[in-house]
C-alpha cells in the first residue's frame, strides 16, 4: 500500500479522489482477509468478460454453488436522431438520480442506446425513474447478462524486443511514447499494472499483465515469445484504442 497517495492523485485528477479512498479502503480489507483465511478463494465478475469495474467475493474452497455478485444488466435506448450522446451523458444522468457510483458498473455503448450494470437492489428504480438523458427520453428495460454485447475495441498488435521485463521498458514500447517520458508517468501515478498502481519503473511485468496509462488506454502482454542471440526479450503485445 506504498503507493497509495498516487492512485489517489491520479483518481482526483479526474474529479473522482473519494472513489479512490474508498477502493483503498476495499483493498486493504481484502489483503487482511486473505492473510487470516488462506483457505479462501477470490471470485471477480463485472457482468461479462472483460469487464473494468467489477465485484470481490470471498469463497469458502469446499463451497460448491454459484455465487450471486448481485448485478443487473439494463439496456438503455433513444431515438439517435435527436442527438448523439455519450458515456459521460449516460453516466452524469444516472448520477442525477441521486444514487451512488458504486451502485453503477461499466457502462456499454452503442449505437441509439447502451448497456449499463447495475445493482440488483437499484436496478428496479432505474427502470422506473431513469427516464431522460439531456432532455431525450429513454426507454430502459431488463435483459439477461449474456445478451451483453462486448465492447467494440480497436486492438493494435505491438510485437518487440526489449532489453528486460522491467515496466518503462515494455510499456514504451507498447504506447510509443520515451522511455523518459515513461518513467515521469509512472512517477506521477499515471500507470497501473493490474488494475493496481504501478510500484515503479523497474517493477517487473509477466505474460497475461494488463497495463493502463492514463490517456493512452491500456494493453496486455499477450505473450513471452523467446530470447533472440543478443539477449534481448520478445514480446507480444495487445493494446486496446
């Protein structure tokens, strides 16, 4: 929990610090939890695969059940025509209703409509009184969580050398910027490893390590792929635009 003063400059940037403290909160709880019962299993669900915010439930490891993380999906629907909305016009009506944001799960969107997750114990109050978004009225209806279409990405495939697995190295490569200017990100806060706040430059990736970069989105080291004769590291990445 070093580094926790950075991801809370890096969440206050964008007007969302208390949100910050909160996972903080959640997350030294869950380091505790798993320290005193190791015999604990640690489920994650968002709603669908890929999800960004998701739920933590702790599992007994003979529990043999499905475990109800309690979220909703809605589908949310206007006429396009009238105007184009956007994420933050979804998510700043919502917001108006006057629920908290750890009731809201990712939100999905698409063309004349979106998809949005929610809290079971609100999902019947949105369908009831989210009704207008900017002054164009929508229409909001339960569906089943496996009809959620996956968000539509744009993936640039990155595959290079690097002289180790160290942090600045592989993810200058993969968002092309300096290794300098890396280093300054990493420094700020502006990088996270795992949905955690990177520990530094020199801190060492592995394949399957999702890395983010604020204002540059994120990418996953998709593959190891072998040492050529001069000792450097190949590897395969997966950035998503």
């Amino acid at each position: 929990m070093a580094d926790t003063s950075k991801l809370i400059r890096y969440f206050e940037a964008s007007g969302s610090g208390e949100e910050a403290r909160r996972m903080l909160a959640g997350l030294v709880i869950a380091d505790a939890i798993k320290a005193a019962y190791p015999e604990l299993l640690v489920q994650s669900y968002g709603g669908y695969e890929g999800a960004e915010r998701i739920r933590i439930a702790f599992v007994d490891s003979h529990f043999q059940g499905t475990v109800d993380m309690g979220i909703i999906s809605l589908k949310v629907s206007w006429d396009p025509r009238f105007r184009l909305l956007n994420h933050r016009d979804v998510l700043g009506s919502l917001m108006g209703l006057g629920i908290d944001r750890s009731k809201f799960g990712d939100i999905i969107m698409g063309q004349g409509g979106a998809q949005i997750l929610v809290d079971s114990a609100v999902a019947d109050f949105v369908v009831q009184n989210f009704t207008k978004i900017a002054m164009v009225a929508v229409s909001v209806t339960p569906m089943e969580l496996d009809e959620i279409a996956p968000k539509e990405e744009k993936i640039k495939e990155v595959r290079t050398t690097v002289a180790s697995l160290r942090l600045d190295a592989v993810a200058s490569s993969g968002f092309s910027v300096s290794r300098t200017k890396l280093v300054s990100a990493v420094n700020a806060g502006l990088l996270q490893v795992n949905w955690q706040p990177a520990k530094g430059p020199s801190q060492e990736v592995k394949e399957g390590d999702i890395i983010s970069m604020r204002g540059r989105g994120r990418m996953k080291v998709e593959a190891i792929t072998g040492t050529s004769r001069k000792g450097r590291i190949g590897v395969y990445l997966k950035r998503f635009m």
